[in-house]
C-alpha cells in the first residue's frame, strides 16, 4: 500500500541543482540524501565542538501528523565517523526555514580529521508520521501489565 504525500519544498542554495536536487536513491530508500552547501572544504576534528552545516533546502509539511528527522549516513558514520551532534534531529511540521544538519567527528582524539567538500552529501532526511494522543489525568491506570512497575533494565531478569 502506498500513499502519495504532498510537501513543499524550497531550494535555498542553486548549486543543489548541479549537485542533485534530494531524492530517493533506490526505489525503497527511507531517506533523502542531504548535501553539504558549503562554500569552501571544511575540516572536522575528532571530538570538537559540532558545526551546523546548512543543506540548502527548506520544507513545509504543514500537518501536525507528520515530522522529519534528520539522520547520519550510515557508511560516513561507521567508515568515517561522522555522525550528527545531536544524535537525531527533528523537524517539526510547522519549521519552514532552512534545515541544518549538526555534523560531529566521534572518532578519538589524534585521528585524522574529516573534510567535507561542498556538495558532499553527509546526512539524510527521513519523514515520519506522529501520534498526537490526548491526555487523561489518572490516579491509576485503568489497567495492570506484565511488567508492571519494572524500571530501566527489569526484563529479562527473571525478577
């Protein structure tokens, strides 16, 4: 089953149309690839502070039930070790600027430092649907689990 979904999307940077406007790079590919629109190379050292890296687009998806979220590239975080400053980063529905990506080198310090080139793709863009639940305030829940009031590290124990 597929659903097609409208979202706008702004090109902020026009080298983006050389480089590849964001697309899906295999017919069941989760995420969109985000170029570095940078200027000039930029070099990342092992465990400095993250840098915001600007992708160059902008996206309007406008529906309280939709999110994005901007997500390392998996060989550039396990090869590389470029990951995102943040681990994960989230675009509300209602965000409508420019998306950055938040770019941190985890590898140790005194390794080789990474240089991303302008128009490298570093991140990916992945859109997810959100619940958007009710709250009811309760002095109990309306019902027991198995698990109970087990906390942090309680399944599989046997306790």
């Amino acid at each position: 089953m597929t659903t097609a979904t409208h979202i706008e999307l702004r090109i902020m940077d026009q080298r983006l149309q050389q480089w590849g406007l964001p697309r899906y790079q295999t017919d069941m590919a989760a995420g969109l690839d985000l170029h570095a629109c940078i200027d000039e190379p930029l070099e990342l050292l092992p465990q400095a502070p993250a840098l915001l890296i600007p992708s160059g687009i902008a996206v309007l998806m406008n529906d309280p039930h939709m999110a994005a979220i901007v997500l390392a590239r998996s060989g550039l975080g396990h090869r590389k070790g470029l990951i995102l400053g943040q681990s994960v980063g989230l675009i509300d529905a209602d965000y409508c600027d420019q998306i950055f990506i938040s770019a941190w080198l985890r590898t140790p310090p005194g390794s080789e430092p990474l240089t991303i080139q302008p128009g490298d793709r570093i991140a990916q863009l992945v859109f997810v649907p959100i619940l958007r639940p009710t709250f009811h305030v309760v002095e109990e829940f309306s019902t027991q689990t198995g698990r109970g009031l087990g906390g942090f590290g309680s399944t599989g124990t046997g306790t």
